[in-house]
C-alpha cells in the first residue's frame, strides 16, 4: 500500500485536484462528458456511446478533441508549454 500522505502532499493533492476540476468546468459539456466517462470512470467507448447516444466514432474524436482541450488548458493554468 502506498505510504500515506504527509500534510503538505494532501495539500499539493488537494490542489492539483482543484486544477483539474476547474479544467474540467472549462471544457464544453460535450467533451467533458466523454473524458470524465472514460478517463475517470473507466467506460469503455462503447458504453460511452449508447449512454450518450453519440457513434462510437464521434466519441473517439470527441474524446481526442478533450485531451487536447484540457492538456492546452493546463499548459494555461500551469504556464506551461508543451
């Protein structure tokens, strides 16, 4: 098991999911969606599918277009560049 965390880590933990849910608001609905079912909820593209009734194939595209968006809006928030 790993090792538990010290203040200061659940603090940095706290806000780096602070970041990542303020990246997420960002996102236009559609692509949040895909990428919280499949990234955080480990739906497969086919369960995205018929739950969000899209094709499987706009699902993919739309899940691409959300990593992108969200990996561009982090390079915002952290000033980054990728």
């Amino acid at each position: 098991p790993p090792a538990p965390l010290t203040p200061i880590g659940e603090l940095e933990r706290g806000r780096a999911a602070a970041t990542v849910y303020r990246i997420l608001d960002r996102l236009p609905d559609r692509y949040r969606e895909v990428l919280v079912l499949f990234e955080l909820e480990g739906a497969s593209g086919e369960q995205i599918a018929a739950l969000t009734g899209r094709k499987q194939a706009t699902v993919w595209v739309q899940l691409h277009r959300a990593r992108q968006r969200f990996l561009e809006e982090m390079d915002r928030e952290t000033g980054e560049h990728r």
